[in-house]
C-alpha cells in the first residue's frame, strides 16, 4: 500500500519565494523522491504552496519530517494523510504550469481556501483521466 499526502505551507521562510529558492527546494524534492520512490506535484500561488506526494508509507512519513524541519516551509497544514491503492502522480516532482488553471479547478480563489476535499477531488479527477 500506498501513502498519500497533501499538504499546504507558506513559501518559503523568512526569505520569501525566489528563483534560487525555488530551484533548491525543486531539485532536493526530485532527488531525494526518486531515491525514495515518492511522486509528487506542487503548485505555487502567492506566498502559499499546495503540495501531494504518494509513495511507501515510512518514505512519505521521513519526507514530512524533513518538510517539518526545513525552515524554508512555514504553517503546514496537512490536508490529506491515507492509504491507497494507486497513485494518482507519475512523476518524483512536478511543479504546475498553470496555477490559475488548478484554482479555477477546485473553484477558490488562493490555496489558502483548499480544502481536504477539494484536494482530493482533485487528485480522483487525475485517476480518471
């Protein structure tokens, strides 16, 4: 079995978001998911994240530690945290294209107003495709 997570931060400590940044945290997440057989996506919108990853349970549970400890993500906010079967997410990081796309998707208008389900809607309509 698989474990699942979403998750929501503020980007991306006191330094805020930058290009530097971002390619850190890009790169790190790739290597590290593909040694640890994780997928996952992440959107970026303001100075909010929204990010799921799947992959073995204990891998998943040491990449939220990690997460927890970097103090380049603030106030995570775990959305979704279960067991499945398939995974939704092919790639070890993908970072989308197209927020604006992703928000008109799960109707809001910031991610801060996603919500558990709303997330995981999402991620059922990516199994369906």
């Amino acid at each position: 079995m698989l474990r699942r997570i979403v998750f929501s931060s503020r980007s991306i400590g006191a330094g805020g978001l930058s290009t530097v940044s971002l390619a850190h945290i890009l790169g790190a997440a790739e290597r590290n998911n593909r040694r640890d057989q994780i997928t996952g996506g992440m959107v970026l919108h303001g100075d909010r994240i929204l990010h799921a990853m799947e992959g073995p349970a204990l891998e998943i549970g040491r990449a939220m530690a990690r997460i927890h400890a970097d103090p380049r993500h603030t106030e995570v906010q775990v959305l979704v945290d279960q067991t499945v079967a398939v995974r939704a997410l092919a790639e070890p990081m993908r970072l989308c294209d197209h927020p604006e796309a992703v928000l008109a998707g799960l109707n809001v208008r910031t991610l801060d107003e996603v919500t558990a389900e709303a997330a995981q809607a999402e991620l059922d309509r990516r199994l369906a495709a």
